[in-house]
C-alpha cells in the first residue's frame, strides 16, 4: 500500500546486479572489482569512479560568525567584540516514521488473524534496471518513462499487505540521465512512481552497487526515495542517520527495517557509517535499538550469497543462526544471487534466503534468472502482547526475456512464458522453495 503522512520520530541512539546491453554512460574511467553476478557476455564498460568527496549537502559547511549590531557601530578605537566560535555542522532531523495505510485489497487469499491483531509484510527481490527495462519503460510511456506497466501484477498482493518492501538494487541518476549500466550503475529516478504505486511503502539499499556512484549516487537516491515518500533503509547521509533505528509505523504495528551488504564490489565508502557490510553483532545492536525506540518486530534484508547458486553459502546460513536466536529478530530475507533460494524455519522464525529479481533482464542463459518470489509473512499478536509469525506465503513469478518485460505470476491462471515452460518454471520454483522443509513447517504458495 501507499506511505501516507509520517507521524513518529525514532530518534533513538543505538547502533553491493549485472548486465548486458549498451546504454550511454558517463563518468571517468576506472578499473573495480566486482563479484561474478556483474559479469556480463560481452566486454563491460568501464566502471564509473567511486566519488573521492561528499558534497557540500553530506556535510554542511560551517558558517562564519555575523557581528552583532554592537560591534558594526562601535567606533574604530573600541576594542572588537570577541568572536563567537563557528557552531558544529547541524545534523539534519532524520525522516519521521511513516504511517503507512491499512490494506488496499483485493488481496488474493488474504488469511484470518489468529490473534488480537495481524500486520502483514510483502517483499520482492532485485529492482535492476537494465538497459532492456529502460527501453521498455519507454515504449510503455509513448516516449516518457512508464515502468508501471512491468510492475502491475503485483498490486493486488502489495497494495494488500500492511508494508511492501522493495530492493533499490542500484543508485538513481539525475532524471535527465546519464544512465549507465554494468558494472557501475546509476538508473532513471522515474521508477520510484511506478514503485508507489504499485504499493511498496519502503524499499532496502544496501547492495553491492550501493557505492557504484560514490557519495553523491547515494544521497542522490536517498534524496528521491524520500521526495517519493518511500521509508528506506541500508545507506546513509550522515552518521546520526545510521543511528537512528528505521522503524515503519502502521495502525496494527510498528516494524523496524535493518538493511546490510556483503561487499560494495570493490568500493569503500567515503565515510564508515554510510552503509554497513554484514555484522552479526551490528545488526543485533541495530535491532536492540529499534525494539527499545518501540518496535514490535524488528525485519533484516541481508543482500548476499553466491550469485546464480540456488543454494545459501556459509556467510547466509551462519549469520540466519545467529540473527535468529536474538529476540530482537524477527525475520530474515534476502536478495542479490538473481536465483530462488530455499526458505528455512530456524527457532520458529523465518529465513526466506534468496528472493530472486523483480524486474531485471539479465542476458545471462544461468537457468533460474528470470524466476522470483514475491514473499508475505504474517505476525500475529496473541492476548499477552506476544508476536508470533502465524502465516507464510509466496508467489512464484517469472520474467520473459523477450518484450514487452512483465512480472508474471505463476500459476494464478497467468500464461507467463508457454503453458509446459510454465509448468517447469513452476516446479523448478517449488523444489528450491521447499527444499529444507518450508512446506513441512507450514509455508504455502498462494
């Protein structure tokens, strides 16, 4: 559903896919490490340099004393008034909480509350804007960007759900571009209304390409996702900023939303607090914080794994143990790999490992690229003021290759690709679901 006008303040002090195609691209060339998702069939163009700087906006500048009225009229053999020291740099008042409205509906299958009351979140994977999707986007607009129309299958099941989540996988350009593409990003900012109105509240941003634009990328994208209104997590203007707990109010709940990275492909931030890598003992500190500035239930987006394997690595099973056995956590999930992972029942709480892509168009034939999962997790609170999660469901898509782009859901009487290629995305989707025993514990399609 749409964010609506923000109410609360958590001001409380607690503690990096890839591509093919051509596109024009700007900036000066370097040479940067990326990881394996990034590579694409042919030769890439060269990475834009990680800005060495902030601007001005990053940090204020200090501002020169003015002299008082006394001074300026005092006459020239009077002693000068002493100077007051320049004040700090201001620290800007993070964004509020948002209020975020109740369902929209029709939801498909939308369950029962078991309890006093229910909050549901819905969350998908990579938002990757590929040369093809821009050009889509075009044609659909008549010219103008229209990225709705790639989107707008999901709107019954994210306008449903209390909080939608999406992942800005990739900085946003200036709107008049340039855009560039593998292996440093910067994408047209014109997906952020097509983001809204499909539903999503909130979306993640640290990535991989979270630094593919340096400093400035950065606060360039947190500045439009907040002109949208979409709460955002992952990446940060100033160090108060990655203090303060990102807690989403709705009327039933309130969620606190932690997003991390593995990598940043080579890039290292301008400053240390202006995104985080996975820390098991950061991100418990970051939860404990948003639980005591009033989170009921407190959600990590942790962007990892080896991208096209459809089975977790080390680093995502151990830190699911370890985050999930902290009471401040209350789910898991992830992104970046461009392949379904399985999900996984650890402590009575959920890690949905690997989400797939949104809306990409990966030239990659690494079977499972154009497949993703659209997830909704229900909580639910019981008469003593327990939260549980009480219903797990999820929605197998698929994205042709060939135009026009398109979100597709699996088996809601969609033709997505071909009825037999859709049956065997469907399968392929299920097993890799189910794997470790999500169905067994109570996971659904819907």
């Amino acid at each position: 559903m749409q964010a609506l006008v923000g109410l609360a303040t958590a001001l409380t002090t607690g503690l990096a896919a890839c591509g093919t195609g051509t596109l024009d691209t700007s900036g000066t060339s370097s040479s940067v490490t990326s990881s394996s998702e990034d590579a694409p069939a042919s030769s890439p163009a060269p990475a834009a340099s990680p800005t060495s700087a902030p601007p001005s906006s990053a940090v204020p500048p200090t501002s020169a004393a003015t002299p008082s009225a006394a001074t300026a009229a005092a006459p020239a053999s009077a002693a000068p008034a002493p100077v007051a020291p320049s004040p700090p740099p201001p620290t800007p008042t993070p964004a509020p909480g948002q209020l975020v409205a109740g369902p929209s509906g029709p939801y498909t299958d939308s369950p029962p509350c078991p309890g006093v009351k229910c909050v549901t979140l819905a969350m998908t994977g990579d938002v990757l804007l590929h040369p093809e999707i821009i050009q889509q986007a075009r044609v659909d607009g008549g010219g103008a960007m229209d990225f709705f129309p790639m989107l707008a299958a999901q709107q019954p099941y994210i306008q449903g759900a209390d909080i939608g989540i999406c992942h800005m996988e990739t900085p946003l350009a200036p709107e008049d571009g340039p855009f560039s593409n593998y292996p440093a990003f910067s994408v047209p900012p014109q997906v952020l209304p097509a983001i809204v109105q499909t539903g999503y509240d909130a979306c993640t941003t640290a990535s991989n390409h979270t630094l593919d634009q340096g400093t400035e990328g950065l606060n360039r994208t947190l500045d439009d996702l907040d002109a949208a209104g979409l709460v955002h997590d992952g990446s940060y203007r100033t160090e108060q900023d990655s203090k303060n707990p990102v807690i989403i109010n709705t009327p039933k709940a309130r969620v606190g939303l932690i997003s991390v990275a593995y990598d940043w492909n080579g890039f290292e931030p301008d400053y240390p607090w202006q995104t985080f890598r996975i820390d098991t003992d950061l991100i418990k500190a970051k939860a404990k914080a948003a639980k005591a500035a009033g989170a009921d239930l407190v959600v990590v987006a942790m962007h990892a794994g080896e991208e096209y394997q459809s089975t977790p690595n080390d680093e995502q099973k151990n830190a699911a143990k370890t985050l999930l056995a902290d009471p401040d956590i209350d789910l898991l999930y992830g992104h970046h790999v461009h392949v379904v992972q399985p999900m996984e029942k650890i402590n009575g709480k959920w890690a949905i490992y690997g989400l797939g892509n949104n809306i990409a168009a990966q030239g990659s034939e690494v079977t499972g690229t154009r497949d993703g999962l659209l997830v909704r997790v229900q909580f639910s609170q019981d008469a003593a003021g327990a939260w549980t999660t009480s219903d797990v469901a999820w929605v197998p898509s698929y994205q042709d290759l060939y135009s026009p782009y398109r979100w597709c859901a699996l088996g809601a009487g969609n033709v997505c690709s071909s009825p037999s290629d859709d049956a065997d995305n469907l399968a392929r989707t299920a097993a890799t679901v189910n794997e470790w025993g999500a169905d067994t514990d109570g996971a659904h399609m819907l």
